[in-house]
C-alpha cells in the first residue's frame, strides 16, 4: 500500500498511555483543508482490558481496546486494507461526509480518513489482539458524522439531537460470531465517557422486520443488531428506514 498520499506513519510500538480524549467540535472543513496540522492532535485514553472467550484456534486470552489515533492509525489501517477497503473501499469515511461533499474512491477516502484521524476528527474504538486491530466501532458527535441512512425520515422524526452517534461496526472476518461487535461498542461507550458523557445514539439492524428463514449476512450489519444494543442498555426509540431503528444510551462521565 502506497502512503504517499498519507502523512501518518508507522511509529514504534509503545505502552499505552493515559489521558482524556479530545471530542471533535465545529463543522467539518472542504477537503482541501485536510492538510498536516503544524502540531499533531492525538486523541489518548486509558487502555482498556476486556477478557473475551475465543475458539481454542485463535490462542487468546483476552483482548484490548484503544481509540484510534495516530499511534494506532496503521494498525486501522492494515485493518482496513485486509478487507479491500471495506464496504467498496469506503475506509469508513462514508458518515463523514455527505455525497456531494466528496468522490468516493479508494484512494480519496484514505485520504480523507488518514486527514481526519491527523486533526483529532475521527474516533472509533479499536480492539486489538495483540498489535493487530481486529474491530471498531465509530462514534462522533453529529458534527463530525453528519451523514446517516434515511436522513431525511430521521431528522422529521427527530426530538433532541444526541451528542454521539454510533455509525459503524466491523469485525474482521475471522473474528465474527463471536461476541467482538458487542465488545466495540462497550469500547465506544466507555471513551465517550472519558470524553464526558453524554446522549449517545445508535441505528442497529432490527432483526425482528427480518422475513422468516431469511438469514443475513453479518457482513452487512454495519451498526449491529438491536438485540445488541438492548444488552448494552440502549432503549429503542423509533424506527428508521424498512429494517434499522433509533436507539439512545445517556452515559455519565468517568
């Protein structure tokens, strides 16, 4: 992979430090503002250790979760390199921006991506096993993920905006079924309490408007499943679009 177009760079392994993670705040700019900061924002919190029950297989303990950052961005990276992109190379920009706002290619949406993780404007929780990122959930305050599936019915519909949406889940495909996505979205929640807490919102799979014996793949649950959000003491508020619906958390700051 070409990071020509990237100025984040592969930086020596390090402990994980601690610290308060920096919530993005303001518009987004045009693309042709994404350029390297003078000085580097880097979103830090505490490591996170969550003990996961895994297939004798993978050989694991447990696994870790850390936000992404520039210290973790490569680890992002090779993640999203592994599944082609992800999505048709989307890079999980998608939510970023809406479709006027950009050319959605590979390339441009690396681009993108990397720019946004260098100003402190892209978060997502990361679970690791080891030095390699398995999974992430991506949260971010409205400002920062404005673009959202069956935009318009949600905003007639909508009461109070939240201060974090959840928008994405992937899962490497070798670790799916397997209880990582609900692991990801503790993740987000616990750096949003770090953050300070707030009224969090998700937009899962309700899998109940399903037809019968029609199964469906998990690689198409980009945001979970509503069971999933239920076990993480979300509330279901409304539904959105013919199979997702909205569903809020209020998290207290740590």
């Amino acid at each position: 992979m070409d990071d020509s177009a990237c100025t984040l760079r592969r930086q020596p392994k390090a402990a994980p430090r601690s610290g308060l993670l920096l919530a993005a705040a303001g518009e987004l700019p045009p693309r042709s503002a994404f350029r390297r900061p003078t000085g580097l924002r880097t979103a830090i919190v505490r490591n996170a250790l969550y003990p996961v029950l895994m297939p004798a297989v993978t050989s694991l303990d447990n696994l870790t979760i850390r936000p992404l950052s520039a210290d973790t961005w490569p680890a992002f990276a090779d993640l999203v390199a592994r599944h082609n992109g992800v999505f048709g190379g989307c890079w999980c920009t998608w939510f970023h921006t809406l479709s006027r706002d950009k050319d959605r290619t590979y390339e441009s949406n690396r681009t993108l991506k990397c720019g946004l993780v260098e100003q402190g404007r892209a978060h997502a929780a990361l679970v690791f096993d080891g030095d390699e990122a398995v999974a992430w959930a991506e949260y971010g305050p409205p400002q920062e993920l404005p673009n959202i599936h069956h935009r318009q019915e949600y905003e007639a519909g909508l009461v109070r905006p939240p201060d974090y949406r959840i928008t994405c889940i992937f899962v490497d495909r070798r670790y799916r079924r397997q209880g990582v996505a609900a692991l990801a979205l503790q993740g987000a929640l616990d750096l949003i309490a770090d953050a300070g807490g707030g009224l969090v919102e998700g937009y899962p799979h309700d899998m109940s408007k399903q037809p019968e014996g029609k199964k469906m793949s998990s690689s198409f649950l980009y945001n979970g499943t509503r069971r999933m959000y239920e076990e993480a003491g979300f509330s279901y508020e409304r539904s959105k679009g013919q199979k997702n619906c909205v569903m809020t958390r209020t998290i207290a700051p740590t």
